[in-house]
C-alpha cells in the first residue's frame, strides 16, 4: 500500500453499489483512505460488499460525515474532480498535471483530499470552493457523465504512475506540519464572515450569496500556514477592537 495515501470523498453518493465498486477500484491501485459525505445507502451494506468484491477493507475503514466541511477539517488541500467544464471555475488542470501536484503535495507531508461528486448532481458550487483546482477528465463533449467508480479507477491509475515511479525515493518526503488544515482556515472565515455581516458588507441583499461564495474561493484558495493564519486572526482582531 502507498505511504503516500490521499483521502478519496465521495460527496453524496448514492448506490452502495457505486460505493463498493468505488472501494474495488482504489484498491486495485493501492489506495485505502475514503470518506462519505451524506451517502444515501449504507458503504457496509450487502449490495456495497458484494461489488467491493474482495476489498471489504476499503469499506470498513471508510469514515461518513454529515457534511463536506466535516470530512475535509484535517486536511491540508482538497482537489476537485468533473468530466464537465465549469465556466465559472479558473483553476481547472487535467489529470496528469492535477495527480502529478497531488503526489508532489503528498511527498510534502500535506494530507490531501480528492473529491468526487454523487450520481444525481455532481459537485456543487459550493463544494467547488473548498478546492484547489478542479481536474477535468477530458471525455465526449456530448456525453461526458461518467460512472462514479469509473473516474476514481481513472485518477486512482493516473496517481499510481507517479506513486510507482517515484515513492521509493527518500528525498520525496519532506513531511510539513507547517500548512494550515481545513479546520483553521474555516475558523477564520467563519470570524471574518461574521464581522462582514455586521458591518454590513455583503451588500445588495440580492448579491449577499455570491459575494460570500466568491471570498470563500478567495481564502480557500491562498496557500496559508499554520502562522498565516495566526497572522490573520490578529489583523482581524485588531481591526474590530473598539478602543
């Protein structure tokens, strides 16, 4: 198995069907660490276990979580994945360039997520913020909609080339504890959120929504260490101290 283990979120999945052949493939490869977000069907169940066939381990270390922000606190950097294009999403790599920055974060010390949408809807805008950059799986423009399992099996193979080729070299891991995890960095926005909204800042009404979406992509996407964050916290504290 690789030492190098990033997290697989399957954000709202709903068969446990697609769950376990899911488990199957990142097994296939190597990978064990997955985490649900709001799974409709149990990972455990029987219809789960018998497409998982033969990587039920997958499935009884896999962690669910009632929400995206829950399943990602302890993690460094998260990565986004789609078959479609995101007109309104800048940061979009394909996947060898996107699992090449994944093993280099990996070799790095950082924990990273990778997350991938449910069968119904995909990956939401909101969940789109809390990424670094979205990997688009180059597909049929007029039918790009892949199966679940299909596109953790084609990540899970892109991400197993540089595991392979390059893990078994000691100057690769440099471990860091230095980066700032999801969990910080949302104690932070969750602060300046608030003192925004009573300054009234997010304003016109009509805009409030997209302006907070817009300066969560913004903070979510600065690369901040444990010490930024610290940093951040006293300018706040110092601007909203009344004398």
């Amino acid at each position: 198995m690789h030492k190098l283990n990033p997290v697989f979120i399957l954000v709202n999945p709903q068969m446990a069907e697609n769950i376990g052949a899911v488990a199957r493939a990142m097994l296939n490869f190597g990978f064990q660490n997955l985490r649900l977000v709001g799974p409709r069907e149990s990972h455990l169940s029987d219809k789960a276990l018998a497409m998982a066939a033969g990587s039920g381990r997958v499935l009884d270390k896999a962690q669910s979580f009632k929400t995206l922000a829950d399943a990602c606190k302890d993690l460094n950097e998260v990565f986004a994945t789609s078959a479609r294009d995101r007109y309104k999403y800048k940061d979009v790599v394909d996947p060898i360039i996107g699992c090449n920055t994944i093993f280099q974060s990996c070799a790095k010390g950082y924990k990273v997520g990778i997350m991938f949408g449910g069968e119904r809807a995909g990956l939401s805008n909101e969940d789109l913020f809390l990424s670094k950059s979205l990997i688009r799986i180059p597909s049929n423009p007029i039918f790009s909609s892949l199966n679940l399992a299909q596109s953790v099996l084609l990540i899970c193979y892109q991400l197993n080339i540089y595991f392979l080729g390059e893990s078994n070299d000691p100057s690769q891991t440099e471990l860091s504890d230095t980066k700032a995890n999801y969990e910080e960095i949302q104690a932070f926005m969750t602060k300046l959120e608030k003192e925004l909204v009573e300054k009234k800042f997010f304003y016109p009404e009509g805009k409030k929504k997209r302006m907070k979406t817009r300066l969560k992509k913004l903070i979510y996407g600065l690369e901040l260490s444990k010490e930024d964050v610290k940093i951040f916290h006293g300018v706040l504290k110092s601007l909203v101290k009344k004398d």
